[in-house]
C-alpha cells in the first residue's frame, strides 16, 4: 500500500516509520522546510527511543522519504493520513481544527484517483464529517472517503505502542474504506491484534473517553495522595491494593505532581467543551481539570514548606523538567508551575534533565542548566525529583546529601523512600501521600 503521511510531528513521523517498517511505500510531508531537511539528512526532530534506527533502517529500504510537495506526495495514495497539530484553541476550549481542515482542502485539490482521507490527529465529535465536507466542497467530482483512526500512542513507548497495540481503533462509512484500513493494519490482524472497526463518531469519542479517563485515574489517586498525608497512610502501599483489583489494575495510579503532556491537558479541555456545546456537562472531566491544576499548585506549597516558607535566597537543584521520563516533551509540564513559582519566589534554580533542555530553556527562563544531579546539589538548599528519569532511580544519596548546604528532598515521584532518605543523611524529605517515618514502604 502506498501512504502518505501529512505532518512529521510526534504523532506523524512515528506513525509514518511504522507503516514503513509494515512494508508501506511511505512519504511524509511537511511543511517546514527546516524539518524535512532534517529528515532527508537522518536526523529526528524530536526525542523518542529508538526512532532514529528504525527510520534509517526503512529509508535506507526505500519505503521511507520525506518532503514538502504535499501534490506530488498524493499521487497514487490508498490512504492520506493527516496528522496535524489541533491545539486547544485560546478563548473556548476547542480543539483547533485549521490545520486539520487546511490540509483536508490541499489534500483534495491534489488528489488525482481514489483515496481514503484519514484523520489521525486527534479531533472533536464530528470533525471527520467536516472533513468530508470540506473536500466535496474543493473537489465535488473526487471519488474518496474519510475514516477516523485516532493515535493511542505514549511518548517514550510509541513504537511499541504502535508495533504491540492494545487495539488499533477504524472510523469508516463504507466497506471500501474498511477494506483499505484492514489491508494497511493486516500486520497487526495477522499477529492478532484488535482492529476495532466502528462509525466516525464512536471512533473520534473511544480517544477523548479514553484520554479523559486515564487522567481521572491518575487525579484520583492524587487526591487519595493528599489525604495519606492527613491520615498517616502511605500511597504506595494504597496504590499496590488497590491495583491488584483486577476491574481497577495497576496501570496509572503512581501519585505525583500533576499530568502533562501533549495529550491529557488538551482532551480533556476540548471533551469538557464538546460536553458543553450539546448540552451534556462532563462534570467529572471538569473536576479533574480543576483537581490537576491544584495538584501542582499543592506542590509548590509543599517545596516551601521545605524551605522554612520563604523560596527567598534558597538555592534549589530541580531532577527533571519534563513532563514524563523518555522525552524531550514540555507541554503542560508539571515544571512549568513549580518551576517558575521557585524562581518567581526568589530561588536559585539549578536543572538537571537528559533531554529537557532544547525546549526548557525558552520555556523556564532564569534557571541554571547542571550536567549531572551531583553538579546541581552543590550547596544547595533542598533537591527536588520532579521527573523519574531513570537516571535518577540509582543516585548516590550519601553523596547529595553530603553536598547540599541543607540536605533536604522532595521526591516528588516517590522513587525513594523516607528511610533511604534518612540513612543517607537527609534531614528532611517530602514525598507525595507518604510519611517521613513508620514501617518502610516498598519503594
């Protein structure tokens, strides 16, 4: 099958070197001419373990190239996906539909022969109907169809999500565009897989009921976090009970300092709008957004605690920015709250991060970027683990505190536990739902 992939941003490029490493004939187009110079020079753009050796592996192939001729890239597609950003736009809470809806317009004038128009990017209840309309309105005689087939994919795990899927979900209107989406994801079917093949509208709703959820479970628990501190209970223990459940599972209930990323912020506040446009509240997606937000806000409070009240004058070392470990990806961090609330408040900020420093250096300015976590504790006032990175699960904590002015931590991933804590000299340490003394927890 021949593809084209319109978009080379994360949920592009990975999709597209997938369906490459599938045996697709594969291009991708961009309109950045920087990006696709990048590309065709065996460079990614973006930070997602082991994407660069697959994509020179398939290019090397010939079943992978990249450019910016979106008209000459179309010619002689089965299928046109179109992977562009749709931002939360600012005012109202809606996704963004303009690049999704420019592309649908470019792809149609350029189209010559049959395709199946995809929309990969993830879009509102409805989208892929306007997407419809939109190119029977710029080609009223273009033999095509849409179908929906929204991305599932976790940075830092995306081409095993991708290769190993939980299911691969299929928005159609007609058995020929479900013929062709099965022949492209025949891979996945022939290894067992499950294609879920429904209508537009189920499929565009299974991503944002899907997103919304998982952020329901993650705030949760966080809640849960903030009353083991009251209570004395410890929410590492309360999670691994309550994770056993087999109806509950284990999966995304680790407390920390909030969600982030490229995906629950922003499905969330655009399934909370939809909710509101037809009437419908999604009252508990709307208290999620609102718990999240105090989360990081409970963090910070947190920190100053550990610093006698006052961020003034004190020198903190920061573990990681962005917003989940194996990327380099900052939106909607947790770092972008209490980051800059530290500097805000008068500290000296110094970051550590494997990969957080292309884009956390425009973003959290006035701090000091250290290569290593030891660099970063220096005389410093209090250490903060704020991204569990595994470069961080194994510190020499002896050595940190040794080092530090005042050895103090947050861990506010819970890597460690207060006793580790204690034994390396910390005279203080701040996890989330946990207690500074007591039987020791399993870490």
């Amino acid at each position: 099958m021949k593809i084209t992939m319109i978009g080379t941003g994360y949920v592009g490029l990975v999709s597209g070197v997938c369906f490459s490493d599938f045996g697709h004939e594969v291009v991708c187009v961009d309109k950045d001419p920087a990006k696709i110079e990048m590309l065709e020079a065996g460079q990614v753009p973006i930070y997602e373990p082991g994407l660069d050796q697959l994509m020179a592996r398939n290019v090397e192939a010939g079943r992978l190239s990249f450019t910016l001729d979106l008209a000459a890239a179309v010619q002689g597609a089965d299928a046109v996906f179109i992977a562009v950003g749709t931002p939360t736009r600012r005012g109202d809470g809606h996704a963004d539909l303009t690049y999704v809806m420019a592309a649908a317009e470019e792809v149609a004038k350029a189209l010559t022969d049959y395709a199946v128009i995809v929309t990969k990017s993830t879009v509102p209840v409805g989208t892929n109907r306007q997407v419809a309309e939109v190119v029977r309105k710029a080609r009223p005689d273009l033999d095509f169809d849409v179908a929906s087939n929204p991305e599932f994919l976790r940075e830092g795990a995306a081409i095993e999500d991708f290769m190993k899927p939980d299911r691969v979900v299929v928005g159609v209107q007609s058995d020929r565009a479900a013929e062709v989406m099965g022949e492209i994801y025949r891979p996945l079917f022939l290894r067992d897989f499950p294609i879920v093949t429904t209508d537009l509208e189920s499929a565009e709703m299974i991503k944002y009921a899907a997103n919304a959820f998982l952020a329901t479970k993650i705030t949760f628990i966080n809640e849960i976090a903030a009353l083991c501190e009251r209570t004395g209970a410890d929410i590492k223990q309360v999670s691994k009970g309550v994770g056993l459940d087999g109806r509950i599972g284990n999966k995304f209930l680790h407390a920390g300092p909030g969600y982030g990323g490229s995906c629950f912020p922003k499905d969330t506040a655009a399934l909370a709008r939809i909710g509101q446009d037809y009437a419908v509240p999604m009252r508990i997606t709307e208290t999620v957004m609102a718990v999240n937000d105090a989360v990081k806000a409970r963090m910070v409070e947190k920190l100053r605690d550990l610093c006698d009240g006052s961020f003034n004058g004190k020198t903190v070392a920061v573990l990681g920015v962005t917003f989940k470990p194996n990327t380099d990806d900052m939106r909607d961090a947790p770092s972008l709250t209490i980051v800059p609330a530290l500097v805000g408040g008068g500290a000296k900020v110094r970051v550590v991060d494997p990969q957080g420093r292309r884009e956390g250096e425009a973003l959290l300015p006035g701090v000091r970027w250290e290569d290593d976590p030891y660099q970063a504790a220096d005389q410093a006032d209090l250490l903060v683990v704020l991204t569990e990175w595994n470069e961080f699960r194994a510190l020499d904590l002896k050595q940190l505190a040794e080092a530090m002015a005042t050895p103090r931590m947050a861990d506010l991933r819970n890597i460690y536990t207060p006793q580790d804590a204690s034994r390396a000299g910390f005279s203080a340490y701040e996890g989330v739902g946990r207690q500074g003394h007591g039987p020791q927890a399993d870490a």
